[in-house]
C-alpha cells in the first residue's frame, strides 16, 4: 500500500456527551462541525463525511449528509453517509483520509452524530448482527457479547470479577473530562460488581450508556497543514478488516482475528510498533471487548488481558493506558460519534491539550472501533509531525 | 484538483432487475460482486464499498459491507456502506474511486443492492426527504416531485403531456434488455397518458417501479488496468455537489443547482464538453427529474428539456441518448443498485457490448444519480483508454 498524499487533522470539535442533548440531530452534527473548522482557522470545506448509525428508525432521516451540510451552511460542497454499524464514525474518517489522500478533496471534515434519547434504541442497535440470523435467534448485541464474556471466563478460569477493573479506570478518568458523560464520581470494583446484572455475567458497569453526542474532526494535506494551524495531528495509519460476520461462523470466538490485522496493517503503514504507542483509544463498548481488543493487539498473550486493567498498565500513567478520557463507557458512545471522540481526544493529548488527562510526552495514539461482534474493526493510527 | 492516480473500471457484474427477486439480499450482492470479479478476471480484492438505501428498514440489516463481505467469500478485506440516500450507489462508486486514486486500495469493488419487494418501502422512502419538517406536512418522494412537475407545467404552459415521451422512450429501449425489468412491450404516448394517477400530476409510467436488484463494478488503477482487462474503462471525472437540503429553502425550484455544478465539475475533471458526451445515463426516476437534469446539464435551455425527448434527441439515434437500456423507469430502479446498473451500461455500451441497445461509435457517457429531491447530485464521466 503506497498512500500518495498525507494527511494530517488540523481541527476538531466535540459537543459534551450526555443522556439527552438540548438539540436535534442535525443542530447537533452542524455544531460540531462548525467547532472543528473555527478549531482549523477555516470557515469553507470541500467535503463533509457523515456517520450515524441510527437515525434512520431514531429520526427517521436517510439522508444525512446533504442535511448536516445544509444545516451547517456548507454550500454545493460533496457530503456522503459512511457506516459499518457500531464503527461508524471510524468509517467517515476512514472515507476522509482517502479523500484528501486521493487529492480529490483538499479539505474535509467528518463528522459523527448520534441522537439515541428518542425511539426503539435497543431494537435499531440490533441490526449491527446478522438481523435475518441473530435476531431469529433472540440474540441482541448484549447477549452476543455476554456470550463472548462467558466463554472468556469459563476458557480461562476466570473469577467473575477480573473484568471490573476495565469500568472503575474508565470512571476515573471520566472525572476529569468536561465532554464526558459520567463525571460525578468514581466507581469502585465493589461497585461494578454490586451494579445490576444486565445479561449475564454482563453488568450495568461493563456497558457502555445510551447517549447523545456529536464529534468532528476537520482534515488537509499535511503538506498544507502547518499553515491551518501549528499543532497538526498527522495520521499516520489506517485500516479496515472485517471477519466472518456472525460469531458463530469464527473459529475462535475469543480471538478478534480483525483486530488483529487491521492493528498490524495500520501499524506496518505508520511504521510504529507496538512500544512506540503512547495511548490507546479502544472499543470499550463492553469490558469483554476492551479485554480481548489488548489481546489481539498484541499488548497481552490471550487470556491475559485482564491482567493489564488489574495490574494498572490500562492507566494514565501505566504502560498501555486506554479511555484516557473515560473511553465508550465513561466519556460515552454515542455510536455514529464515538470515533470522532476517540480521534478529537488523540489531538488534544498529541497536542498536550489534554488538561487533568493528559499523557505525558504523548506522540503516538491509536484508536479503534469494532462494528457488529467485529465483524468490522478500523485502526487509525495518529502522530504528531511537528 | 489534482487526482492523484487515473482508476478504470475493468469488470461489470449485474443480476436481471425484477420484481421479486428469488434470493434474499446478501446473496443478490455476492452474487453481483462475484459477476463482476469474473468478468474482470479476478479472485480477489482489497476493499468492497456497498451502497443500499432500504435495508434497515426492509431488512434490519446495518451492516451491510461486512455483510456482503462475508457472504461473497471474501475474508479479511476492507468494507464499508456508503450512502446518499437515493443516490447511494454513486455515493460507493465515489468511494471505491477515491480508495483506489489515494493510493491505498489496488483492487475495488463497489456493489449496490436493493430488495424493494418485503417491506413498507414507500415509508423507508420518504427518509430520503427532510424527515422532521417534510414528513410533518404529509410529503413524500412522490408528492414533492410532483408539486416539481406541476411547478413546470405551469410556469411554462406546457400542455400535461409534455413530458410523455420519456416513458415511451425508456420502454423502448428496454424491449432488447435482458436485465431490464420491463421488457415485455413498447407503451405509447396514449398509454403514459392514460396510465393510473399516481399523485396529479404524475401518473404511473411517469415513475420508475418498486423493484429488487443488483450491480457491481470492479475498480483498479488505470495503469494496471490493461492487464486485467483488454477494454478497461477509465473514470474521467466524479463529483457530489449538495444544494439546499429542502425544495421550499431553493431560490427555483426548477434549477438542480447541484446537478448544475456537478456535471460542470466533472466535465472539467474529464476534460470535456457536452459536445464529447455519447450518451447519458440520468436519474429518470420520475419523468420531471429527466427533463430538469438534461436543463441543468445544459442540454437543453430551462423549459425546453422536455422538447428533447419530443423531437426524438433522447432517442438512441438522437443528439443525447438517454436511458440507453431503459433507465431507472424501465430498466428498474433497485435505489441502492442504480448507479452501478448505470455504469455497468455505459461500460457495455464503451466496449462496445451492448447488443441491441447499442450507441455506435459511443466513447464517451456520463451518468448523474440524485439523492432526495436532487439535494445530492453525484456525476461520473466514463471514457475509453485505448
């Protein structure tokens, strides 16, 4: 893979992450859209890149790109609608970063939003499965990932609390972060484990909340971008893998064979290893999948990732912290958004911007999102080129 | 703009549009993909980018480039579901393009799929339009387009058959379809005009049918392009250009300002003039979008495009060939599919292919999908590189 043009983010913008925003979807989306390009020093786009995976039963829109654009006041500009289900947002900016690269669009943004306060939320969400096998199955995506979840504890021989530490570093680091939507305090392991049973051995503590969000990152050429702004964030890796679609057609269910490689292709293109990585904004969408995301990345031998959230390698200061600004369960996942968060939060720590959050001396973040049971994951890979 | 590398098309995969497809629709989109990977000689890809307006609704299905994926057996590989509401499958030709121009895909596929047939298509339909103040005041696809036709035959006192001779032209052309979905008789003006009242004044030939399909195109670079197929047809220009999200935000609502500058954008990628455009494979979803897309094109004066399709210019042997093989209205118009039908067509007619619909001499064809009430307007210009 010979990417011709890189590309570098030179604006972000994110709304706080909360149960249910003051504005409507598309008020939502033009804010943040509108903040990444005052962030960029730039007040015209080429292209605006759109994700949301719900708003189609939620708000009954189909057709978000050229709304958030008009909304945004973005005029005769190109916009599209980019999904792969629960990695969504990683999917525009996937679709952004191949815009600029191609040398088509000079500048872009993507934008993620997601409005989950109204409608049959669980329903909608669903259908990241295979509907027409899954859903006839009564499997919904808490019970696949409970499903998952068990076997890791039955396969290793688990004690049912050796996910907990997941939740109770992700609060902590939640406290600090204005955008986060759990900031009133932290959790403890007692908690997590007390907290309602939501589909075992899943609790209310290793999920992520249903959640309303925006996010947007704006993207040039890095060759342009020291002239947009003086801290640009350049990506240095990307890539999208998917994998059998349905848990149950994968060898191992245990083993996220697309995580796997879409971290070894995007860490191959930036040319980093794994010790050059300074954070790691995981899909922690479920204690499990955080977990299993570490292993298949290679921070852990299987069965061990556990151990890096009991151990506090996950933390600030640890070896491979991950939710540095509270990730999927603390800061939130608003679904089509939480990528553009995931990337905004990279800026701010590659930037030293991160306030009571930061990682010190930070140069490399990589972030992830898994869509469906990762059947899609996407690993971007972000430096700084200053 | 720069394109950074020239991509071509080098095979085509389409199933016969029909009203009930006999496979479910993963299988309608691997088989296409698998059409199209044969007919370019190939047994693998880099990357599938799917387009498909209805399936969340139709089929509960969110995640449909995994999906499609999986069950067209192509394991490990990029895929993403790119979309513009009723111009979705332009939208995944863009993508697919920009993916293999930047450098960072080799080989892509872009796939559409729609299955119209189970399902409240009309409701899932209406998304395409501003959901929240459209639909709040009884609109839909249909009544929009309809006030837009009524608009025109009023403004310029037109007669109410003005427009007529797109219908008859389309079932023309589609009598020596194979793929067509209506392929059974020619209709005269007489038919169109006594056919069933849809929503005054459009009337049923005016529309193209509720129907299930799918396409495929395979994307390379042109530069390997000849390797793989002795008659690679080259992309010579794209561009998505949005206007005004809602038809009452317009200054006329009878100028498709974003078809305008779309086809102005991509004619000055290709480096043509209408002049060098063979034929034109537009959006006659309804008849008044063909008429008002030859206008914004500049094919015709405001008010006169329908004269086009009176005088016989649209007609294969005419000056600008239109709906070559029977267009959205009779060829079929499976949404998330469309584009892709277009382009496969114009491949057919560039290599000289198409059989009895054949535009002799033809090197040169473009192809316009619009997305709600031409909110989006997405415009490829296809050429011959040998």
């Amino acid at each position: 893979m010979t990417l011709l043009r890189s590309v570098s983010i030179v604006g972000i913008g994110i709304l706080p992450v909360r149960k249910t925003a003051d504005t409507d979807l598309r008020q939502m989306a033009a804010s943040a859209v509108q903040a990444a390009m005052d962030n960029a020093g730039i007040q015209q786009v080429d292209a605006l890149y759109a994700s949301n995976m719900l708003s189609d039963e939620l708000q009954g829109q189909k057709h978000l790109g050229a709304l958030i654009a008009d909304e945004a006041g973005l005029r005769s500009i190109e916009a599209l609608h980019i999904r792969a289900a629960t990695a969504s947002g990683a999917a525009a900016l996937r679709v952004a970063y191949l815009a600029v690269a191609s040398g088509a669009v000079d500048r872009a943004v993507a934008v993620g939003v997601e409005k989950m306060s109204q409608g049959p939320v669980t329903q909608a969400l669903s259908k990241a499965l295979d509907a027409e096998v899954d859903l006839a199955q009564g499997a919904t995506m808490i019970s696949r990932n409970a499903e998952i979840m068990q076997r890791y504890l039955d396969h290793y021989q688990l004690p049912e609390d050796a996910l907990a530490d997941f939740a109770v570093n992700a609060h902590d680091n939640a406290q600090t972060t204005d955008h986060a939507i759990f900031r009133a305090r932290s959790v403890s392991r007692e908690d997590v484990m007390t907290s309602r049973m939501v589909h075992a051995p899943i609790r209310l503590y290793d999920c992520s909340p249903i959640c309303d969000g925006a996010a947007a990152v704006v993207l040039v050429p890095t060759a342009s971008a020291t002239k947009q702004h003086d801290m640009p964030i350049q990506i240095l890796g990307s890539s999208v893998v998917t994998d059998r679609f349905r848990l149950q057609d994968r060898q191992d269910p245990l083993q996220l064979q697309a995580a796997d490689l879409s971290v070894k292709q995007a860490m191959r293109q930036a040319q980093v290893t794994l010790t050059d990585i300074d954070l790691f904004e995981l899909h922690d969408a479920f204690s499990i999948i955080a977990c299993l995301s570490l292993e298949a990345a290679g921070f852990a031998p299987p069965g061990e990732g556990w151990r890096l959230a009991r151990e506090g390698a996950i933390r600030r200061s640890g070896r491979i912290p991950i939710a540095t600004m509270g990730g999927l369960k603390a800061r939130g996942h608003p679904i089509g958004a939480t990528a553009l968060y995931q990337a905004a939060e990279i800026a701010l720590q590659l930037r030293a911007q991160a306030g009571g959050n930061q990682i010190d001396g930070a140069r490399v973040g990589m972030m992830q999102s898994v869509g469906g049971v990762a059947s899609t994951v996407i690993t971007h890979i972000l430096g700084i080129s200053w």
